[in-house]
C-alpha cells in the first residue's frame, strides 16, 4: 500500500521493527502509556518521556505501556537526570529495545550501559563532528532535530541541519530526521535525502489517545506558526537551553525564573549544573501545569512552528494514515 515510502524506510523500519519509520518523540507529560501504546498499535514508534520521573515511576509506566501493547516503543531519558543510571537499569529490566538519550551529550559510559543490555541506543547531536564521535563510540542511530521543534531546541534549522549531516552520514548510519514535520509530503522529501525515518512531535500531541488537557489541545488547534515562539536568555551566564512554546504568560514568568536563578549564582549559593537543574525544574513544572491542569496561560503550552497544520483531534492511526499516504502520493506524483 505505501511500497514507495516502505522502500525508502527500509532500515529505519527494521532498525525500529515496526511496520512505518515514523517515531512520535518523546513529550514529556505527554508522551505516556496511552499515547506511546497508540502510536506503537498504529504501526509508529511511542516514545515514553521519562522527564523528571523516578525510576519507579518510570518502572510503572514502562509496565503499563506493555500492557497496552505488544509492539516496540522506547523510553526517552533526560542526559542530565540525577539518577540517569539507575533510570537506564530499569529500562534493563524491562528489556527495553530503543532508549534514547535526550537534552546533552550522553555522559560517558550511558551508551554502554544501553547496549550491555541489548537495548539499542539513539542520541541526539548539535553537530556533524560529534555526531560522527558519537556514532563512532557506538551509538546506534541518530536523531537530528531543527529549531522548528516544540520543547528544548538548537539554533539551526531541521532544513540545514539535513542538508549538512544527511550526505555525511545516511549511508552507513541510522538516521531520523525531526523538527516541523507535518505533513507526508515532508517526510518523503526527507527520505529522499537519505532519513531512515522520521520523529515527530507536535502533530502528535493532540491525537484522541494523547491525555493532554482539552485546554492544551485547543491552544494548538488555534495557534499559527508564528505563536509558536522561542524563550529568551536573560542572563548570558546562565545555562539555559531555548525553548519553542506558544507565546502566553508564562513567558513572562520565565524572564522572572531566571534573575531569580542569576542571583543564586551570583551569591555562590547554586554552581552552573544546579543552576541548569533549577531552570530545567521550570520547565518541567510548567509544562506539566499546561498539559495536566490545562493553564494555558501560565503554564507552558511546548509546541513546534508546524502546529498551525495541527487543527482538530484526531486517533493517532489516522495521522499515522494520513502521513503515510501523503508521503506515498509524493512519491508515486514523480
Ligand atoms: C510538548 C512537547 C514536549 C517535549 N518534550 C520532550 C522531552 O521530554 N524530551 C525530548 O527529547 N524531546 C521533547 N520534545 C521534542 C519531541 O520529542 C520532538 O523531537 C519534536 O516535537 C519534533 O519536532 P516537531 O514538534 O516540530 O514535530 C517535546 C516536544 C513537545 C512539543
């Protein structure tokens, strides 16, 4: 049915062992049993977002997510959670086939601890020369993510970061492309680049079996491209990763959030990781308030450039659908 698109994603496909190459990124408060389950029982890949969780809430959710389905999903660890470790043992007890190691260069030996296990092991990288490392250093697959993204972004477009790593990289690599990806057509192009597969997450946020708040779903279903904007350092010292989000009050507290944060350095009284950590709580704090409570206004509604395509709930095995068919009629309209 899509044999153009299936060909193209050929190792992708059995790289992840599912039927599409199309993984649903991790979205921290999002991305839990009922959406991963959905996307994984739809023919994706679910990515359960560990977040801030402890490795027993993790050990619980990983266990419910089986119960829900019987096909492959990973687990999204966060790179500078304070119990990295004992998170990835307990996706080795479970048996997790794809960890992927999120939010900064994976710290010595998690890649080792992944593949000890059998788990296979996906990383992200800002740039080609540690892409190359880390794929050298036994990394299994790659994922290049653009500033279109929602959540946690890099400087440099999905676009230019493909046309850079993709040539380089595609033919003796896994490679997942993400970042502003809406729509089959784009998935195709990206292919025909040399992606193995693609990862999306805004598209995916709002499908029916996603447990986001009515609230936070009907702040995508009314935002255009440009709402969805990027958050401002305030302090040039501070660690602080941008963030792509819709634009709202929360913002505001963010500016607050850091002279808050500036002054505890300043005052001796937190060191750059704490600090990181302190803003990285945020973050956490707010998404959480958007997602679960459904404060839109405060809290923060994490969303990429493409969430003006995203327009009304819908199952994830219909975007799924829809994605491949796009993606095949591209290719067969050559
Ligand atoms: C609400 C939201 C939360 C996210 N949380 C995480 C996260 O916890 N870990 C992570 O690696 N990526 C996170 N992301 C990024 C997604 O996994 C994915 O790479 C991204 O959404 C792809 O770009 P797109 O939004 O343009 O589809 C998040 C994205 C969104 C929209």
């Amino acid at each position: 049915m899509y044999d153009k698109t299936h060909s193209l994603m050929q190792r992708g496909i059995a790289f992840l062992g599912t039927e599409h190459a199309i993984m649903c990124g991790a979205m921290s408060w999002v991305s839990e049993r009922n959406l991963v389950a959905a996307i994984s029982n739809a023919g994706g890949f679910g990515v359960i977002a560990c977040g801030a969780m402890t490795p027993e809430l993790l050990d619980a959710e990983i266990a419910a997510t089986k119960a829900l389905t019987a096909k492959p999903f990973g687990v999204n660890l966060i790179t500078m959670h304070p119990l990295l470790t004992d998170l990835i043992a307990v996706c080795a007890q479970h048996r997790v086939s794809h960890v992927v190691l999120a939010g900064g260069i994976p710290p010595r030996g998690s890649v080792e601890a992944i593949k000890a296990f059998g788990g296979k092991a996906l990383v992200f990288a800002p740039t080609l020369a540690l892409a190359k490392r880390l794929l050298r250093g036994g990394a299994d697959a790659l994922v290049i993510e653009g500033s279109e993204a929602g959540g946690h972004i890099g400087p440099v477009a999905t676009s230019v970061l493909a046309q850079e790593f993709l040539p380089e990289l595609a033919e003796d690599h896994v490679v997942f492309v993400a970042g502003g990806i809406g729509n089959g057509a784009m998935i195709a192009a990206y292919l025909e680049m040399g992606a193995s597969g693609v990862q999306l997450g805004t598209r995916f946020a709002c499908a029916t079996e996603s447990i986001a708040h009515p609230a936070f779903k009907q702040a995508f279903f009314r935002a255009n491209a440009r709402d969805a904007v990027t958050s401002v350092q305030v302090d040039p010292r501070l660690p602080v990763i941008p963030v792509r989000a819709l634009k709202n009050k929360g913002t505001e507290e963010f500016t607050a959030k850091q002279i808050e944060v500036a002054k505890l350095l300043d005052a001796g009284e937190v060191d750059m990781e704490a600090a990181q950590l302190e803003i990285e709580k945020f973050w956490a704090g707010a998404l959480r308030r958007a997602v679960i409570d459904g404060d839109i206004e405060s809290g923060s509604v994490m969303a990429g450039q493409i969430v003006g395509l995203v327009t009304s709930e819908e199952p994830a095995s219909a975007i799924m659908a829809q994605l491949m068919g796009e993606a095949e009629a591209a290719l067969n309209a050559k």
